[in-house]
C-alpha cells in the first residue's frame, strides 16, 4: 500500500463561486453552506461571487469576464484557491485552472476532504478513499498541477491522499480491491442485522440535515458520549445505542452520516451500505433544525435523498430540535411524517414526549396478550421481558397472570391454548 503523504497544516484562504441560472435555486443560501463546509475544512473565506448566467458554462464553468474579475480579486485579497459550488468537470477544473493560475476545488471536493478527515473507523475510511478515489481518477491530470504548487491544503488529506504519481490503472486496481473490503465489511453488517431480526428488537435510524443536532440527540437518549459539535458532518460513522424507554420496552437508536444539498454521487453510492441501515429500520426520526431559515429546503433535500436510497413505507417522526433557538412566529408542519414532535436535544425539553411517542408507535405495531400462565412455563415470561412490554404479573394459585404486549411474530408461541384480547 503506498504511504500517506505527510502534511503540514496551512490555513487557505478562498474566494467562494456560484453560477445563478434563475432555475429558483436559492444560489446565495448555497454559498452560505460552502462558507460553513470550506470553514469545516479548514480554510477562510475571503470573498464570494455570484454570476447569473443562462447556463454554466461547459468549459470553464464561469464566463470570461467573471473569470477575470475573481483573477483580479485573487491578487487583491492573497487568496490561495478558488471553490465553486458544483461539482466541475474535469475539463471546466483544468480551463478554470489555467485562467485563474490558482488551485480550484469544487464542493465535492471539500465535502471529501472533510469525510477524509472525520472517518475513524476502517469502513468509513474505506468508504471515504472508495469515493475520493473514484472522484480522482477522472481528475489526476488537474490535481497533479494544483497540489504540486501548494503542497496541501483542502482535498488532500484522508485515506484518499497516495502519491499522485499512481496511474490510473492502479487506482482502478485499488478501487476492485476497497469494493471488495466492502462487500466484506458489508456481509457483517448483514449477520448483525439479521441478529437483531433475530432477538426481535426494534430499530430506529435517525437521519436528518447535517447539523441538524443528530448526534446530540443521540447523546441526550442513551448517554452515547459520541462526538457533537455545531460543525457539518461532526460525526461521520454511524452508532447504535440500546434506549431504555420509560414502560420499559427496547429500542436501538442508529446515527446516520447527515445529508446536504448536493451530496456528491459518489458518497451517495460509498455509504450505501451504511445509509441503508435507514432502510431496514423501524422507525425514521428524522431530525430538523427548527431554528435554520432553511429548514423547508432542508427537509426538501433529507426526503429526496432517502427516495434515492429507495427507504420508503416507514413510520417516519419529524423531530423538529432546537426549538429553544426557533423564532416564535415559526410554522413548525411536516405534511410528509407520520408524527412530529418539538424538543431541544441541548437542553432536553421535550424529550419525554419523545419517548413516549416512541413507546405509542411500538406498542401499535405489538399485540396485547392476556393470559395465565403455569409455573411450569415461567420461562415464556422471560421472552416476553426481553421482546415485549410486560404489563403485569399476577401469582395466582393456577399459575402467573400476564398482560403484556408482545411483537406480532412471537404472539402464536406464547399465547397457545389461550383466550387473547387483541387492541
């Protein structure tokens, strides 16, 4: 395996570009996020330039007048790269390039930078150099020139970052060998997921806009002491806690990677096998930040997203956080949800509504159980603790008194010979 390169922290300073092509994309709000993901990455930004154009341009993304502006503006303000708002093709990259004499990056790239340099566990970090690679082996020509001036700085860092002198063939050597390593890492989850089918134990994916407060949420339930910063993409690989909720059923809770606006496709595709853990849960909570003035796009952009990974059919909880930070006069609806509820993950307001709701939509999808019974059978109330909801537990002189409400698939094994009741 060829070796990290080492580098040296540099701070850059970018200048931000956007094309506006009237299609009703909010363009400034946009610039604004890249603000917060270049920041993420490591880099300030100095100044941002919008240019409203019919269309991109094919080669160099922006119009030459523009182009000579920014070169102006570069000179002016010591800026070292150019970021633009979409992802650039290898040729608009490379034009882009040669005008300005300064390193370009695209959106993608510093999203990719910013996965590189938040995965901690071997899938995420195979994830991640899975994506930059197959992001880099159409760019290996642009990016040679533009790193060797700089020597580091935004998309260079990560398990992505081998020597560029690596050909192509090579990467797309590496790239067989990482699918594999994923398929691999994948077939665990499977066997773990089919545990969990297994000990009948309901499973709630919390997805939601990055930022949006998953991870606090997380922590605020279980105690799960995971990473949560008011920073995009705080924490990158996912982590199931157990929930305890207040009548005493079982839930495991799964943090997903959050989702942004134009999420390159290659990370839609490496996390796949991650993401897809949304579409073998129960339940969706998805959470939204109430307080952002984005909020509808956001949820316009968490929704399209999960379409896109084909998770559909679930009982879905808005969770609409952060309501201690919300304007008062704000409409707080989600017409696309089954549920919704309003907390505050930082300062736990609301979280027993929560709770509760959660214990509601378990107990819906389980069957209330009455029965008696012998001694004999005590251990049939042990799977019930473990399964389902005991209620109540009578010693009678015949046998134990049970009311319960057990999940649908053990109902027929622990209610033989009986009289139910089923709400």
């Amino acid at each position: 395996m060829a070796e990290l390169i080492e580098l040296k922290e540099i701070e850059e300073k970018v200048i931000l570009t956007a094309v506006s092509t009237g299609d009703g994309t909010d363009v400034s709000a946009s610039l604004d996020e890249l603000e917060e993901l270049v920041k993420t990455a490591g880099a300030v930004t100095v100044d941002k330039v919008i240019q409203n154009r019919e269309r991109i341009h094919p080669g160099t993304y922006l119009g030459k007048g523009k182009i000579d502006e920014i070169r102006e503006r570069v000179f002016e303000l010591g800026a070292t790269g150019v970021v633009c708002d979409d992802e650039l093709s290898p040729a608009q990259m490379r034009n882009l390039e040669d005008a300005l004499q300064i390193k370009v990056m695209d959106r993608t790239m510093v999203i990719l930078d910013i996965f590189a340099a938040r995965a901690t566990t071997r899938e995420g970090k195979i994830q991640v150099e899975l994506a930059q690679l197959k992001y880099r082996s159409a760019r290996l020509v642009g990016l040679r020139s533009s790193l060797s001036r700089l020597g580091g700085g935004i998309g260079t860092r990560g398990p992505g970052e081998k020597k560029l002198e690596i050909d192509r063939r090579l990467i797309h050597d590496r790239i067989s060998v990482l699918k594999s390593d994923l398929e691999d890492v994948k077939r665990h989850r499977e066997v773990a997921r089919q545990q969990r089918d297994k000990n009948h134990m309901p499973v709630a994916a919390i997805v939601g806009y990055t930022n949006a407060g998953k991870s606090t949420l997380l922590n605020r339930l279980t105690d799960a002491g995971i990473l949560a910063e008011d920073k995009l993409f705080a924490t990158l690989d996912p982590t199931t806690r157990n929930l305890s909720l207040p009548g005493g059923q079982q839930i495991l809770l799964t943090d997903t990677v959050g989702f942004i606006r134009k999420l390159p496709h290659h990370l839609i595709e490496a996390f796949k096998s991650t993401l897809e853990e949304a579409k073998y849960s129960d339940i969706i909570l998805h959470v939204v930040d109430c307080s952002n003035p984005q909020m509808e796009i956001q949820m316009h952009v968490v929704y399209e997203t999960l379409r896109e990974l084909g998770v559909t059919d679930k009982v879905m909880v808005t969770v609409f956080n952060k309501i201690d930070a919300a304007q008062p006069d704000t409409t707080l609806k989600d017409f696309s949800s089954d549920f919704q509820v309003r907390i505050s993950a930082r300062t736990g307001e609301g979280i027993d509504e929560l709770e509760n709701l959660l214990e509601s939509i378990l107990r819906s999808r389980r069957i209330y159980l009455e029965k008696v019974y012998s001694y004999k059978d005590a251990g049939k109330i042990q799977q019930i603790r473990k399964y389902g909801q005991l209620l109540k537990e009578e010693y009678l002189d015949d046998g134990i008194l049970v009311n319960a409400y057990v999940p649908a698939e053990l109902f027929a094994g622990l209610a033989e010979n009986r009289e139910f009741i089923d709400e």
